[in-house]
C-alpha cells in the first residue's frame, strides 16, 4: 500500500469510528495465529512512523509469544533499516 492510500485508509477509518480514533503511523495489529481475531495493537513512538513500526514488529516477532500470534503488517516498511 502506498503512502497516499495509508492516508486515505486512515481518514476512512476516522469517519467510521465517528472522530473516536486518531490513525499515525507507528502502530500494528495483533491477531490470533488460529483464529484471526484481533487481539490488539502496539504503538510505538519517537522516531519516523516506519521506524516506530519496525519497533514494533521486532518486539512481537522476537517475544515468546510470536509463535501465536501474527501481525498486521507481517513485515517492516522502514527505509532505514535493511535485513
């Protein structure tokens, strides 16, 4: 997804939720490895968003409780750090 659409998305999602949420970057989803429900989400803050986000994927990915658990997104989109 490209940025412009990350921003549409958002703004969407504002409107749905009536003004309750404020989408920034920064931020995942965690779902049940076997069921896909939403379990809850990770916000991280105090670099650039995709920075933020690499943040928080690493913490879920490298914790023990990785193996149940996935994220939304699965991988990084930080332009500042390669694996």
């Amino acid at each position: 997804m490209d940025d412009h659409s990350k921003m549409l998305q958002g703004i969407s999602m504002v409107g749905l939720a009536n003004n309750a949420i404020a989408p920034f970057p920064g931020g995942i989803v965690l779902r049940d490895k076997e069921t896909n429900d939403i379990l809850g989400a990770i916000g991280c803050s105090g670099a650039a968003g995709d920075e933020d986000e690499y943040c928080a994927l690493m913490g879920v990915h490298r914790s023990s409780a990785a193996n149940s658990i996935i994220t939304d997104p699965h991988s990084h989109s930080c332009s500042t750090h390669k694996e």
